[in-house]
C-alpha cells in the first residue's frame, strides 16, 4: 500500500471583497440613523426581530401599535447611549 501524499495550496485571498453583511436590514439603519421602526404581523415576529438586535446595542422601545387597515403590528426602536 503506497501513501497519498495531499498537497495544501494556499491561495492568495482577495482582500479588496468585503465580507457579506449578514445583518438584517433594519439593524443596518438602526446603526445608521439611531432609530427605526419595524413591523410584523404577530407579536411573535417582532419579538424575533427584536432578538436579532446584538446584546452589547443598547436601545429603548415604545409600546406595540396595530394597525386597522392590514392588523400589522409595528415598534419603534431608538438607540441609547
């Protein structure tokens, strides 16, 4: 029995890509502009969206609002410093 010998190539990395955003979009405008408003059609989902926020941003909330016209639920989100 003969032994494989695998060769490792290091290829040059490209260092002009950036790395892909894996931030939601809100959280970038969060970040970007300190406050954003987000909606969802359950209370669920906007608790969900609100876990994605990292735990080192501190931010406030208001209260939840429903609107009449499609049931969404929407919240304001503002950053704290």
């Amino acid at each position: 029995m003969s032994k494989k010998n695998k060769e490792v190539v290091n290829e040059p990395v490209d260092q002009t890509q950036q790395p892909e955003s894996k931030q939601p979009a809100f959280l970038e405008e969060l970040l970007k502009n300190g406050t954003v408003i987000i909606t969802a059609n359950t209370r669920e989902e906007l608790a969900e969206i609100v876990n994605d926020i990292p735990a080192e941003c501190k931010y406030a909330v208001g209260a939840v609002g429903q609107s009449r016209e499609n049931n969404e639920y929407s919240m304001r989100i503002d950053i704290v410093h």
